[in-house]
C-alpha cells in the first residue's frame, strides 16, 4: 500500500492548556502557528492557505480574515469554518481537499479559543447552551450537560451500562494526561472521587464533563510532493469522512447511534482499513458518555461493551484501544475548536513516535474523530505512518 | 429574564394553538407524516402540511435532573426535571416534568399541561406524571 499521493500533515502545535490570562484569543492562534511552522519546518511565508474556526472570546465574523491581518500574510486561499466539536478533523478533511486539487501548497490549519480567562464560566455555559433550539429548547432550560445527560439516561436504560463505567472513562483519561507536560489537569482522580463529584445534569457528574481552557492548536496540511521541503513527512491522511443527522438534539433519530456511523465508515472505505486495524484512537470526548456511545456507534466495540471494556482498562495504553492517549478533552483540555484539534495533534505524535511515556508501541494506524452540537456532526480520519 | 421562544412563520400556529390549551403538531396532507420542529415543508415528501392537535399523552423517552443551570434566568429553578416525550401521534418534545410524583423513569406515561409565561402571548407546554 503507498501513500504517495496522500496530503501530509507535516507540522502540529499546541500552546500551553489551562489558564492563560497573558495571552489573547488571536495570540494563542500566532503561538500555536509558530509551533507548527518550525515541526514542520516550514516558515509563514511558505503557508499558501489558511483556514480558522471561530472563537467565543473574539467572535469575528471573518475570523481567518482577521487572523491573516494579524499574522500579516495575504495567503491565496482562506475560509473560517464553524461544526462544533468536528470543526478541527473537518479543517483537515478541507485542507487536505484543497492540496490534493493543487489549490494550495502548505494549509495552516489552526484554531484557538480562551473561554476560562477571556469570559466568565457562567457566560461560556451560557454561550454553550445557544446551540439549544431557540423555541424548543432553550426556553426549557436544556444545558449542554443536560443534552448529553438526556443521551446518557437512555443509552444507561437500552445497555445497562453503569455510572461505575462512564467514571472509569474518566479515570482513564486523566491517566493519560498525568503524562503530558502541556495537560490542563494532571493530578490523578479515583472512581470514588468522579461518582462522588457534584451532580451537573443527572447522570452526568461535574468529572464526566470536559474541562474549559485556554489554549490553541495548530496543524500544517501539505501536498504530497512537498516532502522533501519537510522536517519530518512522515504521517499521511488516509481518509476522512462526515455523518451528519441533525443539529438540535429534539431532531436527533436515535439517542445512541449517531452520525459518527456514516462519517467513519466512510473514512475506513476511502483509507481501506477497518476498526480492528487502528493502533491508536483519538475520540471526542466532551463527555464520558459521548466517547461510550461513538466507540460503539462507530462499531470498535459491540453495543453495550465499550462501558466493561473501559472498566478492565481496554482504552489505556496498553489496552485493546489505547484511546485518547494525551487526556482528551476531559483532562488535558478544551479550548473551543481547539479542543477537537488537539486529538489530532496527539495522533500524528503518536504516529511519529514522539509520545515518551505515553507512546502506544509501534503506533502506525490512527483513527480521530470530532462531533459537534449534541452528536450531531461528525467527521473522521484515518491517518498512517509513511 | 427567561429566554422565551419568538414565534415565526414556521412556529406560529403552534403557540397560538398552546395559548389556546391546544397543542399541535404538523402532519403531512400527502403522506401522513408528523413532524416537529414545525417546517416549511414536509421532511418525507416534501408534501404540503397542515396542523393537527395532539391528545397531548405521550412516554418518557429519556430524562435528566438537572442541577447545573445553563443561565441565570434559571437558577431558581434548579433542580428540575428535564424529559424527552414521544408523543403518542409520532413527535417528540422536550418539555419539564412538574411535580413529579415520583421519581421519572424511560417508558412512563405523562401528559401536558399549559403554563403562561412572562409574555401574555405565550404558554410553555409542559409535562406531568399521568394520573396527577
């Protein structure tokens, strides 16, 4: 099997996560860029496309606009791009599209946000529950929490899965990110402490909610024929793909299959590989529950076993399916668009070999996968070690 | 302020329908369908659509308790009882579950009842255990 006519991802970056006061929501972007810029070894005037998210602190209408002006670059392609949670697996999808089509040479792909310092927790909540529909949602009270609570209930009811499992998910996930220097939370919790943390929409607790953070991602998408101007071309994109269902959750066919369904087997038909095949998997992770139903969903495990397979550590490193091996968006952090870019961040780390303690041995097969909305749109990738 | 729903030509029959104590849903005149959130056009045939009115009884698909509010307006609120209700017609609502009984579980049997609002022109649908 040869890639060579596979867009590269030839450079990643990732700002510090956490509380970052001194930095603002477009110096974050200019941070995460300069990361990506010298891990592929390319300088900004060689970025010939750029393409932005959205950013709740800053909310530009243009955002890639505004960034280029910032960054001082005229690039010959650029657009913003607004899917939630699948915005940063998507920017990918569309990057790799427009080198493949000879658009562009080199795609910034970057996204950043600082809701924990540029706004209150209570505006971000706020802002968060705008995604519920306008007259039949949001005048009921429906959080974000609660959507996904509403998911969480049902899936519980049709698996008899247990809270016991959605907390060891979280467990999991801080484990992973103890072993990340740039991780948001990295002090080790127990399954007592995630059951036993505050109620925020019934099942879900306060440890089986997402962290929000500062913090920005950057990722470098090339044509294939650039890899000689390249520090380190080694990771490829196989094939990527969408599902899409619904926005608001009241529209939503099943509360516990998802587009995650048709956006993943679309990407494993276009790469030609299965879910046995993948070595690594960096998985949405907004809630434990979203990471139980799309492992499911996607098919890496039957209906009503990926809650025991977390249980007996299956999505550890050493396990079945090492999952979102850097802490994911419930530990290491989430910063808006950002947040689903960093899975794939981790991922092309993991295909390089550059993970240290968190290395999942011999990593040549990625799957990412980013949803957004409440399960609503989906996009997925399969990337591959050159 | 509680955020309220500002009708359009999409919603409009069905908050003059809940201000009235009648709720209503779309049902296409060509295939039957029944469909919500109200459109212009019917999801399965693109038929034309007219509104029926709902026994308003339905089960509890999913629910929540929700202890966290999403905004101030709704601090005082908290906790309370959110539930998704398949309609015995072939929709689904989001609505509060008042006073429950007891405690909710998926499958039980609610019906709704009509709640004014801060806006005279709106009533807010919601749910209550069947039996109450």
């Amino acid at each position: 099997m040869t890639h060579r006519h596979s867009a590269l991802l030839s450079g990643v970056g990732n700002t510090r996560v956490g509380a970052l006061p001194e930095a603002s929501c477009l110096g974050l972007h200019a941070q995460a860029t300069q990361g990506a810029l010298a891990d592929a070894g390319l300088s900004l005037r060689d970025v010939d496309g750029v393409i932005c998210a959205y950013s709740f602190v800053e909310p530009y209408p243009m955002l890639s606009s505004v960034f280029c002006e910032y960054m001082g670059i005229q690039p010959a392609v650029t657009f913003s791009l607004q899917l939630g949670g699948a915005t940063g697996a998507t920017m990918i999808m569309q990057a790799a599209a427009l080198v493949e089509a000879g658009y562009a040479r080199h795609v910034l792909c970057v996204t950043a946000d600082n809701r924990l310092s540029g706004m209150s927790r209570d505006g971000a909540v706020a802002a968060l529950a705008g995604f519920g529909h306008p007259e039949f949602e949001v005048p009921y009270g429906l959080s974000i929490p609660a959507a996904y609570a509403l998911v969480a209930q049902r899936y519980l009811h049709e698996t008899g899965a247990t809270v016991e499992q959605l907390a060891a998910i979280a467990v999991q996930h801080r484990a992973h990110a103890a072993l990340h220097p740039d991780a948001h939370q990295r002090t080790p919790i127990t399954l007592d402490e995630v059951m036993h943390s505050r109620t925020i929409a019934s099942p879900l607790r306060l440890l089986d909610c997402c962290l929000i953070s500062d913090g920005g991602a950057a990722v470098i998408v090339s044509a294939a024929d650039t890899a000689a101007d390249l520090r380190a071309p080694r990771v490829r994109l196989l094939g990527a793909g969408q599902g899409h269902t619904h926005e608001h959750l009241i529209a939503a066919p099943s509360l516990t299959d998802f587009g995650c369904k048709q956006a993943a087997a679309r990407a494993f038909a276009r790469a030609g590989v299965k879910t046995t095949d993948i070595d690594v998997a960096e998985i949405y992770d907004s809630f434990t529950i979203t990471l139980l139903v799309e492992l499911e969903s996607i098919g890496f495990f039957q209906r009503g076993e990926a809650g025991p397979a977390a249980a007996r550590g299956e999505l550890g490193l050493n396990g079945r399916l090492p999952c979102n091996t850097h802490g994911g968006l419930l530990s290491f952090g989430h910063s808006g668009a950002a947040g689903g870019m960093f899975h794939v961040v981790e991922a092309v780390r993991q295909l390089r070999g550059e993970c240290g303690a968190r290395q999942v041995r011999d990593a040549e097969l990625a799957f990412v996968h980013g949803d957004g909305g409440v399960l609503s749109a989906h996009c997925s990738l399969v990337l591959v070690r050159a | 302020m509680m955020p309220l729903p500002h009708p359009n030509a999409d919603s409009r029959a069905y908050w003059e329908g809940t201000a009235l104590g009648e709720l209503r849903y779309q049902r296409c005149s060509d295939c039957g369908h029944a469909q919500f959130p109200p459109r212009a056009v019917c999801l399965r045939c693109a038929g034309a659509l007219q509104w029926a009115r709902s026994a308003g009884q339905g089960s509890i698909h999913s629910y929540t308790v929700v202890a966290r509010a999403p905004s101030a307006a709704f601090k005082s609120a908290v906790p309370y009882v959110l539930v998704l209700v398949d309609m015995d017609e072939g929709f689904r609502l989001l609505l509060t579950l008042r006073d429950p009984q007891t405690a909710p579980t998926i499958g039980q049997r609610v019906r709704v009842v009509f709640e004014s609002t801060e806006d005279p022109a709106i009533c807010l649908p919601q749910a209550v255990q069947d039996g109450d």
